[in-house]
C-alpha cells in the first residue's frame, strides 16, 4: 500500500507456531536513516533494526524519563556475581559535562558526536576500594551498555559507541579513582539523514551493513 510517498509492507514470520507481523516502511526520506540487519533467521524488531549513525538531529533532546529508562536498562544487565562493576558519566547537549566529553573525543568523532542528545562515559570498577580485581569488570560494562542501546532504540532514538577518546581528559575531568576505567563514550539521539555529514562521514554512513558469518564466528556447533 503506497500513501504520501511512504511504501508501506509487512513481513510474515513463523516462530514456534506464532505468527509474527512487522510493519516496516520505507521512503526515499528515510533511506539512510532505516537500516535494517541482514539475517539468517528473523530476530525481533529492536535488534534487526538497531544501528550506529553518526548523523544525530541537533535539535533534539531527552527527556528524563528516556534518560532514566537508558540507565536502568543498564542497571539491570547481567552481573558477575552480581558485583555490578560498572559506573556512568552522563552528559545532556548543553551542559559542562557533555561539554568536557565532546572535549576528549578524537579524529572524526569530535565532528558528528556534538550533535547528540547526550553522551554517556562507560566506566569499568576493574577493583574493589580494597584493591581486589574485578575479573569481569569490562565483560558486565559491555552488557550494560548493549541492554542500554536495546532500551534506546525502544524510546525512539539510536545510540553510537565510540573509544576513540583521550581517556587521560575524561579521568581528569571527572576525577576518576585509580580504579575506574573508562571505557567506551555513548552517543544517544534522535537519528539524521546522512548528507548532513560531511562526505568521508556520509559515505560510511550509508555503506552495506556486514558481520561475518556465523560459519566464521561459531567454532563448535553440534
């Protein structure tokens, strides 16, 4: 069914005996703002959909019920032991946090990330306060921040994750202990079209979405 210029179809998945519709539409306006996985089998929506753009609206803005529903989808990842090793710095456009984060990112990321809602420093407690290691501390950070993104993506907006940052910026302008690292910076948004980048960043904004296959990922399958 085509109406105002939107192509709308549906998909019919067969899972378990349950019949699965999705909706999915697509127009030349949001050609590069939809991106969806190329699988082997279906998966639900929020993951087949999920990606990382670069090109966020400048405009808009997280409410802090959204901001809340990020971080406690983090809080509520898998843990360890649950020994929760994870800690957040989180910055909203506009304020001296995001500022000082948008400060120590690197190369291309200091172009596009400043347009984001907000940006949320990962940090990993690698030890106890009384120095004892946290084996898993990066392992349980990456799960936090995975369920954030799938939370993201469910409130409407998209996130990017970035390492490339002077982390000896974010350690000092944060005052972070001896045993908190961080990790990774988080770009939280409401998605843009790709030719607001500049072109190096439109190119790869746009280009084919690939994993390796899971011949190549998986070792041992019986």
């Amino acid at each position: 069914m085509t109406e105002a210029g939107v192509l709308c179809h549906s998909r019919f998945w067969n899972l378990a005996g349950i019949q699965l519709v999705v909706a999915s539409m697509t127009s030349t306006t949001l050609d590069s703002t939809v991106r969806n996985a190329e699988t082997s089998i279906p998966l639900v929506p929020l993951l087949d959909e999920r990606w990382s753009p670069r090109s966020f609206d400048p405009t808009a803005t997280l409410t802090d019920e959204q901001l809340t529903a990020l971080l406690e989808a983090a809080r509520w990842a898998p843990s360890a032991a649950n020994s929760q090793p994870r800690r957040f710095v989180v910055g909203r456009r506009g304020s001296t946090t995001f500022d000082a984060i948008v400060k120590a990112l690197m190369g291309f990321n200091a172009a596009w990330a400043g347009n984001s809602s907000a940006l949320i420093v990962a940090i990993a407690e690698t030890s106890t306060v009384e120095g004892e290691p946290r084996q898993w501390a990066e392992y349980d950070l990456g799960q936090s921040v995975a369920h954030l993104s799938v939370q993201a993506h469910h409130e409407g907006l998209h996130t990017h994750q970035m390492a490339g940052v002077d982390w000896d910026q974010i350690t000092a302008a944060f005052d972070l202990a001896d045993n908190l690292k961080p990790v990774t910076v988080t770009a939280v948004g409401v998605v843009d079209e790709a030719e607001k980048l500049v072109e190096a960043l439109a190119e790869r904004e746009t280009a084919p979405r690939t994993r390796l296959s899971l011949d190549e990922l998986v070792l041992v399958r019986d």
